[in-house]
C-alpha cells in the first residue's frame, strides 16, 4: 500500500512532475505510471485551465472543485 502525508494543499502546476512520470513509465514500462501522468494532466485541464486562456495555480486542493489562485507561474508554459 502506498501512502502519504501532504505537506501544502496547494498546487503550483509543476510539469516536472508528469514529465517524471514519463521517464518512469518509459524506464520500467510500469503502466501505473503512465496511468498516474495521464490523470494528472486530465485534472489539470479539467480544473485548471482558464475560459479565457491559460492555467491557475490551485491555492487548495483538499476541496472539491479545487480552489483556484490568481496567478499562473510562467514556468507553466515555458516547460510544457
């Protein structure tokens, strides 16, 4: 069983995290990775993308529909 215990509730739209998960899956062909990427990038278009263009950071997470913040980092674009 896996498990852990969150330190923020707050999301900063990290794209290093599903890349990792990209080379995970393709270092090991663990589909439980892909699949973890996938669901990932599927709730960021889902809850983070903007009607009007761009991308929220998410100040809470630990509610639902996620909370989003007012600012997009720009680290967003420039790294996916």
């Amino acid at each position: 069983t896996y498990a852990f215990e969150p330190k923020s509730v707050q999301s900063f739209l990290r794209p290093e995290v599903i890349e990792s998960l990209f080379y995970l899956y393709r270092a090991t062909g663990d589909r439980v990775y892909q699949d973890w990427g996938w669901n990932m990038f599927r709730a960021v278009e889902a809850y983070a993308k903007l009607p009007k263009g761009g991308y929220a950071t998410m100040q809470a997470v630990d509610q639902f529909p996620p909370l989003p913040a007012a600012k997009m980092e720009s680290f967003w674009l420039a790294e996916t």
